[in-house]
C-alpha cells in the first residue's frame, strides 16, 4: 500500500507554514514598535534567523543523501527497506538551496553583516575598517571565489541527488529482479560521492558558517557541523518512519530495524558530543585570547543556549536510549527524538547567532516562526516525494536480507 499525501497531513503542513509566518510577522511587529536600537537590527536578525532554519534543514536533507550514499558503498541490507524515506528527505535539496541562495545573496549586501567580511573597506589598506587578518585570508575568502565554490555544491548535490531517484525508478522497472547493474552503477556513484562529500562537507562549513566568525577558525569544525546533520537527518527518518508505520504503512519494517536506526541516533549523537567537547575542551584549555573568545561570547551572551543544546543533544539520548526496549517504542522514540531535533536547531543558532547578531539576538518569535515555517515547507516536500514512490522498492539485491532482518 502507497502513501497518498492529502487530507489532514497535507493540511497540517500548511498551518505549520502559516503559523510560522505569524509568529515570524509578531516578531517582526514588536521589533518595530519597540526602541530604535531593536528596529535598527531587525533586517540583520531577519536573515540570520533564515540562515539558521535553512541551513538547518538543507542539512539534514543533505545528510540523507550522504546516508543513502554508504549504504551502498557498504553494500549494507538491514536499511533497504528505509530507501523510500531516505530518497524522499534528500528531495527537498533543490528547494534548501534555493533557500540558502536568497540568504547568500542578501548575506553579500552592504546593508547587513552576517558575512561582516564581505565589506570591501576591510581589505582597503587606507580604511579605517581595514583588518589585517581578514585581509590575509582575502585568496581563500573573496565573493568571487566563494560564490563559484557555493554553486559547485549546491550544484553538484543536487546532481547526485537526482541520479540516485532516477536509478531508483529504473531499478524497480527492471525486467530481471536478478540483475544488479543499477545496483553497482549506485555502488560506484556512491564512492564518488563520499569522496566529494568528505570534502566539501568541510569547506562548505568553513565557507557558510565558520567565516561568520572570520577572526576564528577550528580544525574539526567541519566535522561538527557535519555531526549535528546527521543526526537531524536520522532523527527525521526515525520520525518519519513511526508516522508512516502508524498510517498502517511500511509493515515490513520490525522491531529489529527501529532498534538499529535507534542505535544510529544513539551513537551519532555520542560523535556530535565527542567533537563538541574536543573543540570545547582545547580552545578553552589553552586559553589563548583570539580562540577563547568565540566561546566567552557564546557562554557569556548566550549561556542557557550554549550549555542547554548539551544536555538535550547529550543528556537526552545518553540517559533515554540506552536501553533496547526503549529504541523500540515508538512513543518514546517520538518524544525524544523531537527533543533531539529541536535541539539541534538550538545548535545551530548558537553557532550563527552570536558572530552574525553578537550580544543582540534571541530565541523569540522571529526565530520560531522561521523554524515552523521552514519545518512545515519541508515536510510538504519530502512527504509529497514520498507519496510519488512505492513505500517499498523492488529488484534491490539485499531486499530480502532487508526484509528478514532480525536481532535478538
């Protein structure tokens, strides 16, 4: 039986989207009518808070692909019959990059600074405003450079992306069930993929969310960023998965495969909690000025967002999903996975925020509403892609291990 998208939850995205866009349009009206000063940052809090929602889901949309992607290079069975959600969650990419693109091209104007190192009187020797240190890294971070580096991503993600569906339709036309040569196409186009994903992965958090802070710089900062993708994006299959399952949908997945995808949240968020505290843990330990303070400004200005994303992100799936029977309840899968997933976006904003807004931002009606708005399109658009496809493919070589998997 196919998912069919209408009704109830098809109008729930809807007024997901719509009451995002009136808490957002609230928060936008109290600013106004308070001080100058708030008025005076409402442009700049306005794009910060689509930065952060949209990265944050062009992320987890990201991930999925990535995911999908070493699946096939480990030639692993246990996740076949998650192929469909996986596909449907990497189809919202065109839309997180057209997103991000409209951020981008307002984060280069004059008028507001979440790139502050994008005005020109910085690398002017004569300015007042002129920064040695962000000048020397003018080879590496100039808008020339960084935009055709921005298009080659988002261009090439979306390219795999779409070769990975169009093979998956062409696997499941197949006259013999047999054959595996869209198999190993996928095999072959998978190792490419992470080879260019391990990359990019890097410098694109460099280019898009490090050089918001471009005095600072972190080794394993690509790494992080990828983490708290990729636990969103196995968050969001999770979820998705107990949705459709309680639509009396995807039956032939058990008990055993909930616990496995309930052990990758568990341990993806023990990688997210090892690599927060190693780039923690170092900075702060040497206590050199220029490092140490992208962590006093987080601490200071934003104490209960930075310590509060490591008890949710950590405290939570440590204490809650230690257990087998715990992975296996889908109630209790669903309440700490959206806790998870909330704090992962908390995660998020506690990295741009306090370079793009300092002292001045805050988690208020602008920020939730853009998180709902941007939650309720993106469920729109991975369910209706998911609508589109049988829930279960066909002709996949590791099928029926799939379907028979079991652990005790």
């Amino acid at each position: 039986m196919d998912y069919i998208f209408e009704g109830k939850a098809k109008r729930n995205t809807f007024l997901l989207i719509g009451g995002g866009v009136l808490l957002f349009m609230l928060g936008v009206a109290i600013m106004m009518m308070g001080h100058h000063e708030g008025e005076s940052h409402l442009g700049q809090r306005i794009w910060t808070s689509l930065l952060i929602s949209g990265f944050f889901f062009f992320g987890i949309a990201l991930a999925s692909l990535f995911f999908l992607s070493v699946q096939y290079a480990a030639e692993a069975g246990w996740a076949v019959v998650f192929k469909r959600v996986m596909e449907g969650i990497m189809a919202y990419l065109p839309i997180g990059a057209l997103t991000l693109i409209i951020v981008f091209v307002a984060g280069s104007m004059h008028w507001h600074h979440i790139y502050h190192w994008m005005a020109p009187e910085l690398y002017d020797v004569n300015s007042e405003h002129y920064d040695q240190i962000i000048a020397h890294k003018q080879p590496y971070l100039n808008q020339i450079f960084w935009w055709i580096r921005t298009l080659a991503y988002l261009g090439v993600y979306i390219a795999f992306m779409r070769v990975f569906r169009k093979r998956s339709l062409e696997e499941d036309e197949m006259v013999n069930p047999d054959e595996k040569s869209v198999f190993l196409k996928n095999q072959t186009l998978a190792a490419i993929f992470l080879v260019i994903f391990g990359y990019t992965s890097t410098t694109f958090s460099w280019d898009w969310i490090m050089s918001i802070d471009t005095h600072w710089f972190s080794t394993i900062f690509g790494w992080y960023i990828f983490s708290g993708m990729w636990i969103g994006a196995m968050v969001m299959m999770t979820l998705l998965t107990i949705y459709l399952k309680s639509k009396g949908l995807m039956e032939f997945v058990n008990d055993s495969h909930m616990h496995d995808i309930g052990k990758w949240v568990f341990g993806v968020s023990f990688l997210w909690t090892y690599l927060f505290f190693c780039q923690f843990m170092l900075y702060w330990y040497s206590n050199i000025p220029e490092e140490i303070t992208y962590f006093k400004a987080r601490i200071d200005d934003y104490t209960w967002v930075f310590w509060g994303t490591m008890v949710i992100n950590f405290i939570f799936p440590m204490l809650l999903l230690m257990s087998k029977d715990a992975k296996r309840n889908a109630g209790f899968m669903v309440f700490v996975g959206c806790i998870i997933f909330f704090g992962h976006w908390l995660d998020v904003f506690m990295i741009v925020t306090p370079g793009a807004m300092h002292r001045e931002g805050a988690v208020g009606f602008i920020e939730i509403g853009t998180f709902l708005a941007f939650l309720g399109l993106f469920l729109n658009v991975v369910l209706t892609a998911i609508s589109k496809r049988p829930l279960l493919v066909k002709n996949h070589p590791y099928l029926e291990e799939s379907l028979h998997h079991h652990i005790n």
